[in-house]
C-alpha cells in the first residue's frame, strides 16, 4: 500500500507558504522533494497556489469593515421585524382548531340544553322532504330568478373586490 | 445578499433601535477580525466558485451568518474555522441552485480578468492554476485551497469541509495528484 503522507511534507508546504522554497531551504530537505514523489506534488501544488493567492488577495475588492457590519446590523433589525410580524404559521393554525375541538367537545359532553337542542335538530332532520326543498327552491327560481342571480353575484363579487383592494394595498 | 444601502434605510435606523439584533462579538472585534480574513476568504471563495462577482455576493453572506450564529468561539482559530465553514456551505448550496458543477468563466466575471500588462506572467500563471482546478470537483478544489494556499491543518479542513480526518486524508492525496499532474507534473516521478 502507498503511504498517503510524507514526515517531510509540512516543512516542505511551510518553506513554500513563507517563500523559502527552494533556494533558502537546507539541502537536505530539496534532495528529499526531488526524489519523494508526494514533497514534490506538494511542492508544486503550493507554489502554483502561492502566486494565485498573492494575485487573488491583491486584486480583491472587498467592502470596508464598517460598511459591512452597519449593513448586517440593518439587514438584522430587518428580519428581527419580519419574524414578529409573520403572521400564524400552519402549526399554530392546526394546534388553534384542536383547543377549539377540545373545548366544544367538553362542552357538549357537559352541557344539557345543548344536548337538548342538537336531539330536537336530528329529529327535524329525520322529517326533512327533500323532494319538497327541491320543487321550492325551482318555484323561487322561476318567480324570482333575476333577484336570486343579483344575490349570488353579489356573495361571489364582494368577497373578490374587496381580496383585490387588500391585495393591492 | 446586502442590498444597497439607501437615504431611506439611514433614516429607517433610529425607528429600528429598539429591536434585538444579537451578534456574536462587537464591532471593534469584528473590524479586526474581518480585516485579518476578508481577502483570504474572498480568494477561497473565488477559486471554489470560479466567479468573482458570486465571491462578492458570498463574502458578506458568510460574514452576516456568521455574526448571527449563535456560537461561542475558544480562538481565533475557531472562528477562522466556523467562518470557513459556512463559506463552504454558502458556496455548495450556490452551486446547487445554479446547478453549475464547474467553475464559470464568464466573460467579466472570471477571476483572471483584472490583470494589467505588467502582471501578465503571473496572470498567465493564475489562469493555469484556474484552469487546472476547474477540472476537479469542488470539494477538492476546497480542499486543495485550504491545504496548500492557506496552510490548514487537517482537523481545520475537515472542520470546514464537514468530513472525517479519516476519510479527508486519501481524499487531499488524490486530489493533489490530480492537480499536480494538471500543472504539468509528473506526480509518477519519484519515489515516496
């Protein structure tokens, strides 16, 4: 098995990073990176990537100090804001409707007129004609259909115009 | 990313006062440390991205997360390794939307493209090593910075990158072969 590292390597790497290599290093250490084959690609590797970083560093742009902490600090209040004021997330929707559950649940186990009430509504319910709903509903359509259509266009628009001035808004 | 700064944000500051913004040091500490790795971190972000404006975009990214990141830092050191960090993370998650594998050398953007003539040989040679590097992936194109033009040390590498110490060492052999056979070498040459 090859070995991965050589016991040279980090002096080889530091002579490049402090621009020794190769003249200002002992001759021991260049013979070894000149027959050792993982010296000689660190060597190579580090010396290619010296002369990028010096270029790279003095070629960068990079905003002062000040600005860049005045605008995280802006950029943090921003968001500080936007959590308080987001509004109910699902969960908190979900977890609303069960206490609500909960509580009607207890109320009609506990509660006796409303027992009361709900027995009185399933019996009307159970004497409900549906076919005489329908033929009333047909006789209200044909007597009075433009006030029944202006009543529908009105449910249906009012919500929609007053969606669109909000959304506008 | 920061958006520009405009009148209407300087006015909008003291009306924000009283809102929590907790970072993690204050701004003199964070002056000096922002000077002491700004341009390293930029020329980091430069060679794993390929793009000097994304570098940009990305510096002040990695420096809002990390003042917002709710950590306590030993050292210098550790902050250098937290920052590094989420430049890398910062830098994958870019690259995943842009679904970009190698680095973009688009025309203006690209990181060779502000050399004057007398810097035209160490341009040249810059554009060797960028050009090498867009054949490895990412990850090793990291590793390799860190390695060979910053000088970290293993744990830091592996710290940043989010890998074992382990698994991190035949990983940065393999990758320092490629490049070195990239550059010109014979990586076959000589004997270990």
């Amino acid at each position: 098995m090859k070995p991965l590292e050589c016991e040279f390597e980090a002096e080889v790497l530091g002579a490049v990073l402090q621009s020794r290599w190769p003249e200002h290093v002992d001759d021991q250490l260049r013979v070894h990176a000149a027959c050792c084959a993982i010296c000689s690609e660190v060597a190579s590797v580090a010396r290619a990537f010296d002369g990028s970083l010096e270029e790279l560093r003095a070629s960068a742009q990079v905003p002062d100090a000040s600005r860049v902490w005045w605008q995280a600090q802006l950029r943090a209040r921003r968001e500080a804001i936007e959590t308080a004021g987001r509004p109910i997330t699902a969960v908190q929707l979900v977890a609303f409707a069960c206490a609500v559950g909960l509580l009607g649940a207890c109320f009609g186990a506990t509660s006796t007129w409303f027992q009361a009430t709900l027995k009185r509504i399933s019996s009307n319910t159970a004497g409900f004609d549906v076919a005489a709903f329908l033929t009333a509903v047909s006789t209200m359509f044909v007597e009075h259909g433009a006030l029944v259509i202006g009543l529908v266009a009105v449910v249906l628009l009012v919500p929609t115009a007053v969606y669109v001035a909000l959304a506008r808004d | 990313m920061f958006r520009d700064t405009t009148f209407n944000d300087l006015g909008r500051t003291d009306a924000l006062a009283g809102v929590s913004t907790e970072f993690v040091m204050d701004e003199e500490a964070f002056r000096g440390f922002y000077e002491r790795n700004a341009r390293g971190l930029w020329a980091y972000l430069a060679r794993v991205t390929g793009n000097r404006e994304q570098a940009d975009d990305l510096l002040q990214e990695t420096f809002y997360r990390f003042l917002r990141a709710a950590s306590t830092y030993e050292s210098e050191s550790h902050r250098r390794n937290s920052l590094y960090r989420i430049a890398t993370n910062l830098a994958h998650d870019a690259r995943r939307q842009s679904l970009v594998r190698a680095p973009v050398i688009s025309a203006g953007n690209d990181i060779e493209n502000v050399s004057t003539g007398d810097q035209a040989g160490a341009t040249e040679r810059s554009a060797d090593v960028t050009r090498a590097l867009s054949s490895l992936k990412p990850r090793e194109r990291a590793m390799l910075w860190l390695a060979y033009a910053e000088g970290a040390s293993h744990d830091e590498i592996a710290g940043a990158l989010g890998i074992r110490v382990a698994s991190l060492k035949p990983m940065l052999f393999r990758a320092r072969r490629k490049m070195a056979a990239l550059l010109g070498r014979k990586p076959d040459g000589g004997k270990s």
